[in-house]
C-alpha cells in the first residue's frame, strides 16, 4: 500500500502533466488566435446565450444571506482576446459579489511577491480531494497541502501578502484586483456585513492553522481580509477583462499594465486547472481542458493561454457550488472556437 508521502508525489506529477500537456496542445496549435475572428466569436456568443437564456436549473447560494437576494435572471457574458478586442452578450452592467473567483488574483499576488515555491512551500497547491471549506482536510495534514483555491489555503494566502498591517494588506489585494480588471473595483458593503457575520467556520479554520504554524498573520484579522476579498463586487465583463489578463501573460490587454509576471502566470493556471471548480474540477478539465475558477455569486472565468479569458455570471449554482448556466455557456463556446488545447489536430 502506498504511503501518504507517495501518493502526494504522485499527485504532484499529475499535476505537473496537466500543465505540461496543456502547454504541448498550445504549441501545437500555433497560430488558432488566427482563426479566432470577430464573426467567429460573436456567433459563438450569440448561440450560447440564446440556446441557455431560459435554463431555469439550480439556485442561488443562501448560506450567506445576502447572495440568496441576488436577481437568479442575471446572465452576461464577455470575452476579452489577448490583444484588446471586446465582445459581450446578454447583461453586463448588474454586478455580484466575485467570491472565491477572488483566491486567483490574491494567490497570484503572493505568488509575484514571494515567489512560486512560497506558495508550495507555506500552502501547498495539492487539490485536497475534500469540501471547499473542510476542517478535516487540515487536521489530516497538519496544515499542509491545503491548496490556495479553496478556504483553508485562501485565508492563509491573504495572511501571506505583504503589508504591515491589515488596512495595508487589503489595499494591495484590492488594487492587484482592479489592476486585473482595468478599473477601480469596491467592496459590496452588504454582501461584506453578511458574510462577517456568519463566518465562524472560517475562523475556526484560520485558528487551526494557527495552532499548525500555516497562518502568517493574525488570524482573526486574516478571516477579515478574505471575507472582503470575496465581496468586491464585479460584473461579467470586469472577470473577462481579468481572466484575459492571465491569459496574455500578466499583462492586462485593455490598459496595458503589466500586472504579474509571465513566471506568476505560469504557476498560477496549473492551480486553476486542478482545483478551480470545487468538487467538479475534474470534470470541468475533463470538458473544457481550460484552468477556470467559479465563485458563489455566480461567476465563473476561463482562460485560454495566449488566446482569451472569459466570463459568465448567472447567480444559480449546482450542488458543487457552479453556476449552471455559466457552465454550460463556457463549454458551448470553447467548443465551438476550438479552444480546448488537448483538441490537437493531427499533421497531415
């Protein structure tokens, strides 16, 4: 029988030929940005809204209150291509809170200001094979392996990011945030109140890791931090904007900024990949072959390495936690633009 520290090389080497498989797909489809025209992605946009516009399945989230007031007819998509081009569908204007689509953008900060192996050092990027927000999942480890796309490693990367003291390290995260989206973005005050009044199990969680020597802050003002990093508000084209960032390497293509760093961007996706649908992460990879992550409140990006990011926002999730619509508007469209880089065309 194997033992825990096997299976854990074990899942590290898958994970490293995921990516590097995905990499392999994106060399050999050199040149698809190419056939990626404006009336390709348009048509592709127009079909996916108009064949999920009406899907009433699944249910707003109402373990936080707030969000289970939140309109469920919410539907607005957008792709932003690594040079700059803009195309939406449906409602872009009516935002929601971003929630765990927001542990990308702080673990990527981390990433840019300690480096990758601070990451896998001090967190860990091993999918945990439990709940979101498990405690089992870190009294198994000790506090390790916890991943920073799920609560335990989330809160421990918000305690990560550099800043003096707390009101320091939410300005860096919610700048990097609005750097990534091209504009100034805000905290949706209600969804913040409701969320830190009802969030002792993360706090329990932080405390745990404490007591494991994984939390690199105060605890207590740690939880605080990633409970507003998940309330910035957003709407589908500000997640596009963001995810289409990561695609062109760290550089945002609307404004230009260089965000992160093409290397942060590297270690950045792999974790997207394994991990950034809850529980159907590998059925999401199994689909699309893209790194994605969702949130809560009905968002969910995906990035196409050199090609786009795109967003979808439809408040009613899956068991697992996913939009329903989202999801299926994504896989529509990445199929229909041939975007999955495991669809490798044989030479001739």
């Amino acid at each position: 029988m194997k033992n825990k520290f096997q299976v854990q090389a074990m899942l590290r080497f898958s994970a490293c030929l995921i990516f590097l498989f995905m990499c392999a797909g994106l060399f050999a489809q050199s040149g698809t940005s190419s056939t990626l025209t404006k009336a390709k992605i348009e048509q592709a946009l127009n079909e996916a809204y108009n064949k999920f516009k009406d899907m009433k399945e699944g249910k707003n989230a109402d373990y936080i209150k707030e969000l289970a007031t939140v309109d469920p007819n919410i539907y607005g998509i957008a792709l932003v291509t690594t040079d700059g081009q803009i195309y939406t569908k449906g409602d872009l204007t009516s935002a929601v809170s971003i929630q765990s689509i927001s542990k990308v953008f702080t673990m990527a900060r981390v990433i840019e200001e300690q480096g990758a192996k601070a990451v896998m050092d001090k967190i860990g990027v091993d999918a945990t094979g439990m709940r979101f927000n498990s405690i089992v999942a870190v009294e198994l480890q000790k506090g390790k392996e916890i991943n920073p796309l799920v609560n335990p490693g989330a809160i421990a990367a918000t305690s990560l990011v550099a800043g003096a003291d707390s009101a320091s390290k939410w300005k860096s995260i919610l700048d990097t945030h609005s750097d990534f989206a091209g504009r100034k973005l805000w905290l949706d005050i209600p969804v913040y109140k409701s969320e830190a009044g009802d969030n002792l199990r993360n706090q329990a969680i932080a405390h745990l890791l404490y007591a494991y020597n994984r939390m690199y802050f105060d605890p207590v003002q740690a939880t605080d931090i990633y409970t507003k990093q998940c309330a910035i508000s957003v709407n589908a084209k500000d997640l596009a904007i963001m995810a289409a960032t990561l695609a062109n390497g760290g550089v945002n293509p609307v404004t230009k900024k260089k965000v992160v760093s093409p290397e942060t961007v590297r270690y950045t996706l792999p974790v997207m990949a394994t991990a950034g649908l809850y529980d159907d992460s590998g059925q999401w990879l199994y689909a699309t072959g893209l790194p994605a992550k969702s949130g809560v409140g009905g968002g969910i990006i995906a990035v196409a390495p050199g090609q786009f990011g795109i967003a979808v926002i439809s408040p009613p999730l899956s068991p697992a936690g996913n939009s329903v619509k989202a999801i299926q508007t994504i896989k529509y469209i990445v199929d229909a633009l041939g975007a999955d880089p495991y669809q490798i065309k044989p030479k001739q």
